[in-house]
C-alpha cells in the first residue's frame, strides 16, 4: 500500500491517503499533548510504543468479535486501518474515580464503582471537548439514537475485555476513551487508538501510574512507562 498525501494532523497522529480509497495510513507520532495541547512535548519512542500497543489491542478486539478499523501494522510507527468519518462524540468509560471526573463533581479519587460510569463528550478543540448528554449528541446530529446505542454496548465490552486482559498483565484499567467512526458502507466501527495516551493503567501491586498521567502530572519517566506497558503486553503475545 502507498502512502500518499497527508488527510489530517492530529494532536498525537497522522492519516495518510493510500492509493486505495477505502484504507489510510496512521503515523503515530512521538508527540504528546494535555489540557486540551495546552502542554506539548515530544518524547521520542513514544509513537512506536503507541503504534505497537495499539495495533496489539484492536487485533485483540477483533479476535473478540468488535468491530474495528484496524488493518495491521505495516512498521514501527505505522499502520493501516478502515478509512472512517469520525463521529464528533467521544465515549470514555470509567471504573475507578480519577481526572476530571473527581475535578468536576468533587468526588473522592480511587473510588472503584460499583458498574462502569459511561459518559460523552462532544469532540471540539474549540470548546474543549465539553462532556454532554445523549440528547444532545442525537439532537444536534453528531450521532443517531442506534449509533449512541451501539457505542454505549462497544464501550462496555470493550471495558470486559480489556479489564481482563490488563488483569492478566497485573495493571488495573482505570478508565479510558474511544472514539467510532462510520465506514463507507455507514457501518459504525470502533476507531482511532488504545494506548497508554488514552487509557489510564495502574500497576495492580504498586499502584504505580503507568499511562499519560505520568506527562499530565509531571511524574517523570513517561516513556518507561509506555515501554513497560508494551514489555507486558508483548511478553504476553509470546506466550
Ligand atoms: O481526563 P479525564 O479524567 O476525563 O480522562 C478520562 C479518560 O479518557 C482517561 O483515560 C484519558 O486518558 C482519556 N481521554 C482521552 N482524550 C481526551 C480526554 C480523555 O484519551 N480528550
């Protein structure tokens, strides 16, 4: 597949045209961003790390049957996926209190919840990303009332699976973001990326934080901590 002129820019990614018109081409890319890109760095290793765990994670959805945009990894900080529109909502699912969640309601942090808390947010840099309600996703068009449904059911799958799986590697998922995209047939389909940048991952023994809070928070070591991330999901891979 050929890479030809650049789609989009986003904040931690590029898209790529290919010369099929179905599929584009994803650079994850080292650079990092918080509080709505109001603090940037760029920490080279990061995007092959992204570009590994993510690719690790979308195969993993998609021997668990969840529709995915995911093609395969071409090399170390590319990969091809389903060329998708974007719905402008973002779903994050939480299972333990943390970020703005506990900023927002003033809740206590590292509270496990009894079920999983879904909530929306409507993807627009401008207004930073302001967390809504269904209604409006449905009344101002960004989703219909079946798509909100079926990213509602992913959302929580996805949750199962990936609690299970980061079980496994001794890291507590504490909650995270998804984002879906329409394909050319108006499928709707789990999209973008599941990375250390989108998922918060807690060693279960330490506690440590092992994902981007370690760049929101100035803790230090942030590419150590994608690295491990990447040691144990690979390490799990070869088994
Ligand atoms: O910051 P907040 O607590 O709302 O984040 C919840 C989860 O969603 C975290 O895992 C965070 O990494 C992810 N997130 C994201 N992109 C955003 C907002 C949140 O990946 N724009």
């Amino acid at each position: 597949m050929v890479k030809k002129e650049l789609l989009y820019e986003g904040k931690a990614k590029k898209m790529y045209k290919t010369d099929d018109p179905n599929m584009i081409i994803v650079e994850y890319k080292n650079d990092l961003t918080a509080f709505n890109a109001l603090k940037k760095d760029s920490i080279e290793g990061k995007g092959s790390l992204n570009n590994a765990i993510s690719a690790s994670l979308f195969e993993y959805m998609n021997e668990n049957g969840i529709p995915n945009h995911f093609i395969q990894k071409i090399d170390d900080t590319h990969q091809i996926v389903k060329k998708v529109r974007i719905l402008p909502v973002e779903v994050v699912v939480r299972n333990i209190t943390t970020g703005t969640l506990c900023k927002r309601l003033g809740i206590e942090e590292n509270i496990r919840l009894p079920r999983p808390l879904i909530e929306f947010y409507y993807k627009n840099d401008q207004l930073g990303d302001p967390l809504i309600l269904e209604d409006h996703a449905e009344l101002f068009g960004w989703a219909t009332k079946e798509q909100i449904s079926f990213m509602k059911e992913t959302s929580l799958k996805v949750n199962t699976l990936m609690s299970a799986y980061f079980d496994t590697l001794n890291i507590i998922l504490v909650d995270f973001k998804l984002e879906f995209g329409v394909d050319a047939n108006g499928t709707i389909l789990l999209a973008d990326e599941m990375s250390p940048d989108t998922c918060r991952f807690w060693d279960k023994t330490t506690m440590k934080k092992l994902d981007k809070d370690r760049f929101r928070k100035d803790l230090g070591d942030v590419l150590g901590a994608y690295r491990e991330i990447w040691r144990r999901i690979s390490e799990k891979e070869a088994n």
